[in-house]
C-alpha cells in the first residue's frame, strides 16, 4: 500500500479537472465529481498504516541547479497518519459542504479550491525532501489565501487573504532559504541532521532556526499568530478542514519530522517550548475578549498548536504529534458544530447575535459540547485528555516551568470555551425567530459531526498503537501517562472549574458577551483589521512604497537626475559595505 | 556563416520582405503573421545549431517574437494601421536582440542593442494615444543618454587595450581607462536590461505599450542584455560583477516597493514587477562563476512568463479583470502564479536557482533581500486573482479566435518549463 500512498496527491486532481470543467453541469450538483477523492485518500492512507514498511520514490536531476534536486517523495507510517487525518477530516467536511454551500453560486470553484488544497497538503506530507516540500508548502498557503478571499463581495476579505499570504511568505522564505544553503546533495527530510548537511555555515543551529521560523508561520505560533484569527473570513467548512485540522498543523508536523535536527539544537528547541507556551497562554487569554464566535474558536485553535510546539520543543515530539491527531478531530467538530448555527442564522457569527440560537440545533449542541469536553481534557471519555496530559507529563518531566506553566494554562482554556459553548448554546436566546431550519442542508452537516464525535470521544486509546507503529521513526519515545494520572486530573479540575465559572457568569448576565465590561461589542460584519505590530509593519510598507513610486512621476529631467544619483548612492553603498 | 549569422540574416530578410509587401499586409493582421512567422520559425530553427547558451537564447528570442507575431490580429484591434510595420520591427528587433546576445566583441553589441533598443521605441510608440508616445519618447532620450556612455566607454577601451573585445580583468586591473570603460558599458546593458537607477524609462514604455507588444519589449530586452552582460561580467571578473550584485539587489527592492504600491493599476504593476525580475538577472549575473549561466536561465524563464501575461491581456486596454473570460483568465492566472514563484511553476525554479548561486558567490544580505523580494511578491502578484477567478465562472465573455494560438504557446511554454526545468538549465551552463 505503500507505494500507492506515495503518489496518493495526485488523487482528488481527477476531481479537480471534472468539476473545473463543470461536470456534472447540473449546478445542484456541482462538486459532486470531487467527492471520491478524499474517501480514497483516507482508505489508502489507513491500510498502508496497517500493513506498515516504508517506500520511497526519488526521481534525481530533476531540478539540477539544486543540493538536492530530486523529486523524492516518502511514505512512512508518519506520512500515513498524517494522511489518514487529511483524508477523514477532509472527507467529513466535503460531506458537510454539500450542505453548507448549497446555496451559494460558486459552489464549483470551492470544491475546486478544495481539491487544490487537499492535493497540495498531500504533497507536503509525502515530501521527502526541501524542494519537493517546498511545493506542497507554497500550494497549501495558495489555497488559504483563495478560500479565505473567497468571498471576495464581502468587506475585508480580501485583506484578511493577504495577511495569511504576508504570514505564509516569511515562513516560505525561511524555507526557501534553506532549500537554497544546504551543503550540495543535502536536502532529504529524514538525513538533515547528518553531519555532512550540518557543516554549511551557521550549522545545524541555522537549519534548525530556519524550519523553526517556517513551521511558526504555517501554525500561528508567536508573533506570527495574526493571521490565523482573520482566516475566518473564509467558509466555515475551511475554518474546519485547513484553519483547524490540517493545514496549520504541518508546522507540528515539519518539526515531528526534522526532530533529530532539532535534537542537535538545543537552544531552538528551548525557543520552541518557549514560544510554544506563550502562544498558548496569550491565544487562550486573547480568545476570551473575542465577540465573534468563529475568532474565538480560532484563538483556541492557535492555542492548541501552542500546546503541540511546546511538547516538540520539550523533545517529546511524539506528545506533540499525539495532540495533533485528537485535536484534529475535536477542533474539526467545534467549527462544523458553530457552522451549522452560523448557517442557521443566515450566516450571522456575532457572539451578541447568535446567543441563545445553538439550543434550536441539537446536533450541533451535542457536538460542540463534546468538543469542548475533549479540549479541557475529559479524562476517559475524551481523546483530548491522553494527548494533553501526555504533553503536559513529558513537559514537566523536561522543563518543569513550563510544564507546570501548560497545566496551569488549562484553567483558561476551561474559560473560553465555556463562554463560548454558554453564550451560544446554554444562554436564553434573545430573539427566538432568528433561527431558520432548512432540513435539506442541515442534513449533511448533521451526519457529517457524528465520525467526528466518535473520533473526539474514542480516538485517545489509540495512542499506545500509535507509539507502536512510529517508534521506528521517532526513536525513543517517552512512556505515556496511564489514562487516569493525578496531574491529568488536576489539569482536568482546572478546566472544569474554568468552564464552570464562564458558565456561571455567562448564563446569569443576559447581556454579557464581553469579558471586560465596556468592551464595545462589534455588531454584524465582523472586522478582520490586522493585529498591532502588523497595522504598524504594513502602513509603513505601503507608505514607503508609495513615496518611492512618487518619485516615478513622468519627468524626463528627473530620471536623468536619478540615474545620477541612483549611481552615486549604489557606489557609496558598496564602498560602505566592503 | 555561423549560425547566429544566419538567423540574423533571416530574420533581417523577413523584415525587409514585409516592409516591401506593405501594400498586401496593411490593414490585413492575418497576412501580416503568416507572412512574418515563417521567418521567425526558421531563424529559431537554424539559430538552435549554434553553441549554447547562444542557441538557448536564439530559440528564446524568436519564440518571444513569434507569440508576438502570433497576437498581431489582436493588436489590429488597438492600432489598425500599423499591423505591418509591427510584424517588421518585431522581426527586426530580434534580429538586434540576437546580434546583441551572441556577439563576439563589443562593436557588435552595440549594432545589436541599437537595433533591439530602436525598434523597441517604435514598437511602443505606435501604441494608440498619446500616452505611449510620451513614454517611448523618454525611452528614447533616456536611451540615448545611455547610448551615449556606451559609446564614450567603447572608445575608453579600445584606447586602453587596443582592441573591441570584451576585456579581461587583467586588462581592467591594468589600466583605470579600461574599468572606466567596461563600467560605462556595463551601464548602457544595465539600460537595456532595465536596472536601477537607469529603468525610469523602460517603466513607463512597459506601462504604456499595448499589450501584444509589450510582452515582447520587456523579454526580448532583458533575455539579450543578461547573456551580454553575463559575457562582460565572466571576462572583467570579480570587481563587476560585485557591483552588478548590490545593483541587482537595490533593483529587487526598488521594484518590489514599487509595484506593492500599485494596488489599483495592473499594467504598473507588472511593469514594475518587470524591474524587480531585472534585479534577480543583475543578482544573478554578479554572483560567481556560475552566475551568468543563471541568469540566461533565469532571462529565458522570465521570457515565457512574461508572455503568457501580456498575450492573455492583449486586445484589452484596460483589463477588466471580472470579465475577462475563462481561457484568458486561468493563463492570466498561471502567469501571474509563475511571475510571482508559486511552485511547481518555472518562475519558482529560476527564483532558486538564483537563490542558490547568490548564497554561494554573493553573500548573506543579497540573498536576504532577494528571498524577500521573492515571497513578498505574492502580496501584489495574487491580489488579483481573486477577482480573476470569479470571472471563470462569471458573465462569459468568448475569446477572439485569434487569441487562441498565441495564449496557447505561451501557456504550453510555461508549462513545459515548469515541468522540465532541467532541460533548459541544461543547454544554460553548457558552455
């Protein structure tokens, strides 16, 4: 199976060039040709998980001014997993779309979109080395920035597109770079760590630094979290499938691979756990003051990824990559779940308008709730708990302040997504007319929670199978916690007493959605303006460039002089420079 | 005859044969291409035996022309009287665009330049309205400015080393005449090329040319000054070439400012993307040994892309982009996806191809700026698209059938590149 896993990118292409053409043409069906693929992907991916072995494509010379020309694609247990969340998550919301885009007039370019992504996320997790990498990294940010400006009518889209496409840039270029410096015939994934591709300049520390910067962007880590929140911009279904599941988790997944690389850089992976953690606590705290439902949920989603990058920078990245699977399912359930309240409300995704209007969907209340349970780490009925504690444990064991710091953070956690579960969903409504029931696309959506759920309840008791098939590959792994741990319990008791105060203060207050009191509450567009640093970054940018192509005004007297002055300036700069 | 010869030679006929025809091809596009495309066909076909990268650039060079021929019913549709002067200049301007890459001493590369460089005037100035007028008129004056240098640096040399050829860095470390010299020539290719601080001109013809023939302004330019300069920097070494890195890297962030600020104007936009592309050539070329091979790499990526924009906007003054139509649309799109380096397109290989080269001979801060000026491009690159591909689905405008054949050999072009980088790469380092 494994052979066949490592070409299994090319699987949803088919449906791409069907639906682009625009079969069938039946516009109630559109996007039906593009259904197949992601089921396949999740049915290859599982047997190859099963049967195990590797297989390793390389096609050499292929791109001869290179280290590493090659086309190298590897599949390996690690790439199947990964896979095999692509291919359920992407399989479910595909379901789910049917139903949430039925109405909408460029349903066929989503599906296209989609297929796009799928494809491209493929390729990134088949990647054997940086190049080939390199491809499925770019094509992944590509797709993001279309979906998220997929609506393109709608106010800020647009915007919010560019800001993941500035975020992407700056980890592509990290990438980019050390496609570029690696020592010739260095660039597989799984031998950057030999000797050999350490002894370019700045050694493994840099190469390390490099992926490091890249991941960061792809998973919203740091000070790189901006863009993720905005991202909402795009459908819900999205949110779900590549802001949520997959796509900002290949960040987990690039460090999970180059782990041995990391191992030779200590003072990155420290950065790592130290970012990791502060991401964690500063998103858990920024989600509670937001006013729109999907923001909130996309708070707790950089979070999460906090959670994962400080596991792979304790050097547990197994834990790391443990959270990545049951989060996957979980945080998947919490968007489709808030999707189909947001559908049912036309499309409304203010906290103030949508209070009250998740009782009217049982399907979605019931999942949601679940979700949230498997977020502060349920012990036993939930998959979040074994993969958290397991984090939390290894953490504690390595760097104990920052153990103790991600178990502390668990309290916050319990907070905001009782505020967003009692806001939505336990809060009388205000006005019960603002919910429409349209039985025929709610129905996909509905069934499309329920692989979801199980997965977030069960999914937990796969980890000592799933330390089994990876050891060959992570080396040595550390024991996980036993299902009932007294720091899981404490972590558990932080985040139940959180969900329980948020739902004391939130169901009581009848107007109360923000946190602090006076915090305007935004009313119906939600705004997706970019965050602090970045307003700064970017207003400067564009100033500077419009000031520079003032300078291009049309006046031949003033070229002339340019050319001029321009010269003396590139003579002064080199001589300074040398 | 060697082969570069004859495809000057058949391309120069070619010209003078639809000069004399000028009464059957005027007002008639479709006369005017399959009586000048042959021309170009064969001069590809007997410039190809010619050693590479020569070869490489020969081949590069007709093809631009031939899309170029290949939109000349389009551009019927912008200037109907100047169908078959056109189809000459185009024919005639790669002729000097060939004489200029393949020249063996630097007298013939600046007959070539002339050539390439006047006929690229014309070619924008016949452009409908008065805009393009004024901007190939500063071109031209800018041009001569620069001509001028060129000429006072030719005499430079030839008084320091008695000959026209091109001097080796013994030579320029011998005599300050003769670095005089070569750093004046070296500004008159940077000219052609398109880097600052002596591009003002070129950014307003790029702007203002119509479409079906700006593509081939922009390529045919750039693909015969990076092999002309790549020739200069390999004989005067190190010292140029370093000069011709920090040129390049000034260039990138100058274009890249520049066309960041060009939210509204797409022709601008490209425009000064087009200096930013001329800086990753000036990198390239600065960057070592293998440097110049890069950068014809690089030049004859930057061609095919840059045709395949400019043949999917042809026929459109200002380009509405939702209305564009679906085959016009998705090339848009692939091109504006490869300009940028979205991989697996060619625009992505040569950008790090160039990254590789400059990590090596160039240093830490050129490579920075330059991957920068890579990855932000997508902010200016993909705004449109968007936009673009909701016209896919949208009102559906029917491409001329006259559109089809150029956009099509372009976007096969892109493709193939984008596929089979190596090919290329190949014939670039193979000299």
């Amino acid at each position: 199976m494994m052979p066949l896993l490592a070409w299994s990118w090319v699987f949803t292409l088919p449906g791409l060039l069907l639906t682009a053409l625009g079969v069938p043409s039946s516009r109630n069906k559109a996007g039906y040709a593009s259904l197949a693929g992601p089921p396949l992907l999740l049915l290859v991916a599982l047997a190859a998980l099963l049967n195990g072995g590797s297989y390793a494509v390389a096609f050499d010379n292929w791109l001869p001014f290179l280290p590493d020309g090659a086309y190298r694609a590897l599949a390996d247990p690690l790439s199947a997993l990964l896979l095999a969340i692509l291919g359920f998550v992407a399989t479910l919301v595909y379901f789910y779309s049917l139903g949430y885009m039925a109405t909408d007039p460029a349903r066929r370019r989503f599906f296209v979109y989609l297929d796009l992504f799928v494809a491209a996320m493929a390729l990134l997790v088949l990647a054997g080395n940086l190049a080939v990498l390199l491809i499925g990294w770019t094509g992944v940010g590509i797709s993001s920035f279309l979906l998220i400006s997929f609506w393109r009518d709608r106010p800020g889209t647009l915007s919010a597109g560019l800001q993941a496409l500035a975020a992407n840039a700056i980890g592509d270029g990290a990438l980019l770079l050390a496609a570029s410096i690696v020592p010739t015939g260095c660039g597989a994934l799984v031998t950057l760590q030999t000797p050999r591709c350490t002894g370019g300049p700045g050694g493994a520390e840099f190469l390390a630094l490099l992926l490091f910067v890249a991941a960061a962007a792809k998973s919203a880590q740091g000070p790189l979290y901006f863009w993720l929140p905005n991202a909402m911009a795009g459908p819900t279904p999205i949110s779900a499938l590549i802001h949520a599941a997959t796509m900002v988790a290949a960040g987990v997944y690039l460090l999970v691979r180059s782990h041995a690389l990391l191992a030779l850089a200590p003072e990155v992976s420290l950065a790592i756990a130290v970012i990791g953690v502060a991401t964690a606590l500063g998103a858990s705290v920024a989600s509670l003051y937001q006013t729109n439902f999907k923001k909130g949920i996309a708070y707790s989603t950089v979070a999460q990824l906090g959670y994962m990058f400080a596991g792979v920078g304790v050097g547990a990245p197994f834990a790391g990559l443990f959270h990545l699977f049951t989060h996957a399912s979980f945080k998947a359930l919490l968007f489709l779940a808030a999707g189909i309240v947001i559908h049912g409300a036309g499309g409304r995704e203010s906290l103030s308008e949508l209070r009250g209007l998740g009782r009217f969907f049982p399907f979605s209340r019931v999942g949601f709730l679940i979700g949230s349970l498997a977020l502060i780490g349920t012990p036993l009925v939930t998959a979040g708990s074994f993969s958290k504690d397991a984090i939390i444990d290894a953490a504690i064991a390595k760097q104990p302040i920052i153990g103790w710091l991600l178990l502390a953070g668990v309290i916050l956690t319990g907070l905001y997504i009782g505020r967003l579960f009692s806001i939505v969903y336990l809060a009388p409504p205000v006005d019960v007319h603002a919910a429409h029931h349209d039985a025929q696309s709610e129905r996909p959506m509905n069934w499309s929670l329920v692989p979801l759920m199980v997965g977030a309840i069960a999914f937990g008791w796969l980890g000592s199978w799933l330390q089994a098939t990876l050891a060959p590959l992570l080396g040595e792994i550390e024991a996980l916690p036993p299902p009932i741990d007294p720091r899981g319990l404490l972590a558990f008791a932080l985040g139940a007493v959180g969900f329980g105060l948020a739902w004391w203060y939130f169901t009581r207050r009848a107007e109360a959605v923000a946190m602090a009191p006076g915090q305007p509450v935004a009313e119906g567009e939600p705004t997706y303006r970019a965050a602090g640093w970045v307003s700064v970054l970017a207003d400067a940018g564009y100033a500077v460039a419009r000031s520079l192509s003032r300078v291009q005004s049309g006046g031949l007297p003033r070229y002339a002089m340019g050319s001029f002055i321009g010269l003396a300036l590139i003579l002064l700069l080199r001589e300074a420079i040398r | 005859m060697t082969p570069p010869q004859q495809a000057i030679v058949v391309l120069v006929v070619g010209a003078i044969v639809v000069l004399l025809m000028v009464g059957v091809v005027s007002g008639h596009p479709l006369r005017a291409t399959v009586l000048s495309l042959p021309f170009g066909v064969v001069a590809a076909v007997v410039g190809i035996q010619s050693p590479h990268p020569f070869g490489l650039a020969i081949v590069g060079l007709c093809g631009v022309a031939c899309v170029g021929l290949l939109l000349l019913p389009v551009l019927d549709a912008e200037v109907p009287a100047h169908v078959a002067e056109a189809a000459a200049l185009l024919l005639l301007g790669t002729a000097g665009a060939v004489a200029l890459a393949t020249a063996t001493d630097l007298l013939q590369a600046v007959v070539g330049l002339e050539t390439l460089a006047l006929s690229a005037v014309i070619l924008v100035a016949i452009s409908a309205g008065g805009r393009p007028l004024e901007a190939a008129f500063k071109y031209f004056v800018l041009g001569a400015i620069s001509l001028a240098g060129l000429l006072y640096g030719l005499g430079l040399i030839y008084l320091g080393t008695g000959s026209f050829a091109f001097p080796s860095a013994a030579q320029i470390a011998s005599s300050p005449l003769t670095l005089a010299g070569v750093v004046l020539v070296g500004m008159g290719f940077a000219f052609e090329l398109a880097l600052f601080p002596f591009h003002w001109g070129a950014l307003d013809a790029y702007t203002a040319a119509a479409p079906s023939l700006a593509g081939f302004v922009m390529s045919a330019s750039k693909l015969a000054a990076a092999l002309v300069l790549g020739r200069l920097v390999l004989a005067a070494g190190v010292e140029v070439g370093q000069l011709l890195v920090w040129i390049g890297s000034l260039t990138i962030v100058w274009g890249t400012f520049g066309a960041i600020a060009q939210a509204a104007d797409l022709r601008r936009m490209l425009a000064y993307s087009a200096i930013t592309h001329a800086g990753f050539i000036g990198l390239a070329l600065g960057s070592g040994a293998n440097g110049p091979a890069t950068a014809a790499f690089y030049a004859a990526v930057y061609g095919s892309m840059a045709m395949l924009v400019f043949a999917a906007l042809a026929g459109s003054g200002e380009p509405e982009l939702r209305s564009m139509g679906r085959l016009r649309a998705v090339a848009l799109g692939l091109g504006l996806f490869s300009l940028s380096g979205i991989p697996p397109t060619p625009g992505f290989w040569a950008k790090l191809a160039v990254l590789v080269v400059a990590w090596q001979a160039a240093g830490p801060l050129p490579t920075l700026i330059a991957v920068a000026g890579g990855v932000f491009s997508v902010l200016y690159y993909l705004r449109p698209l968007p936009d673009l591909f909701a016209a896919v689905r949208g009102t559906q405008v029917t491409p001329r059938p006259v559109l089809v054949p150029g956009v099509m050999v372009a976007v096969l072009a892109v493709v193939g590149l984008g596929l089979f980088p190596g090919v290329i790469w190949a014939l670039a380092v193979s000299s």
